[in-house]
C-alpha cells in the first residue's frame, strides 16, 4: 500500500464505510475534517438539508492572520478551535466527528482536541 493512489482509495473506503452511518442532523451535525500535506479543512454539515453550515480552513483569512501553518499539529488545534467558535455563535453545541477516513492521530485528532477546548461536544 505504498502508492498514494492507492492510499486514498484506501481511505475512500473507509469514509463512505463511516458514511453510512455518521449522519449530520439540525440538531447534531456532522463535524467533517479533511488533510492535506499543507493545509487542514473543518467544516459542520447538515445532511439532511444537504448544507455546510460552518466551514475553517488553514487558508481562510481569519487563520491566516495568525501566522500559524495548517501543516502541523499547533495549526489543526487553533482550526478546530476556529471552528468551535463559529458553531457555538450559530447555535451548534454538539456535532457527531467524522474523521472522513483518516486515523484519528496528529492533525485530525489535534481538530478534535481543539474544538472540544471551546465548548464543542462529541
């Protein structure tokens, strides 16, 4: 499993296997992340109307002010946190965590760690 083609295959399937049972509803939506080698991408969605009702990224202004890259573990924790606080101001206090395949190891897990730092429950 060396190839990054088939890596990512790999983790597709992990992530519709997860799908299929993580669910974001009004009253608990999914909190989705996604990593790439440089930047890390939250976003709390709600299946059910099918819309992203909070969305931070390692590239969104807010994040860029600080100075922080979302390639490591310091940057995913303050996009987490971000992230948090935008759901806590649109009324979202807890979300179901969708890792989207990933191991919940590093940045993801440092996304989670940070969000539930401001208040966010999962």
């Amino acid at each position: 499993m060396g190839k990054p083609e088939e890596k990512n295959a790999a983790r597709k399937i992990r992530q519709r296997r997860v799908r299929r049972k993580v669910q974001g509803t009004p009253e608990r939506p999914r909190l989705s992340v996604f990593r790439s080698a440089r930047h890390i991408y939250a976003q709390v969605v709600d299946d059910t109307a099918n819309r992203i009702l909070v969305a931070v990224s390692s590239l969104s202004k807010d994040f860029r002010t600080t100075g922080q890259s979302g390639g490591n573990v310091v940057g995913a924790t303050l996009v987490g946190q971000m992230v948090a606080e935008k759901a806590l101001q649109h009324g979202v206090q807890q979300v179901v965590f969708d890792r989207n395949g990933f191991l919940y190891h590093g940045r993801v897990r440092a996304v989670a760690v940070g969000a539930r730092e401001k208040g966010l429950q999962f």
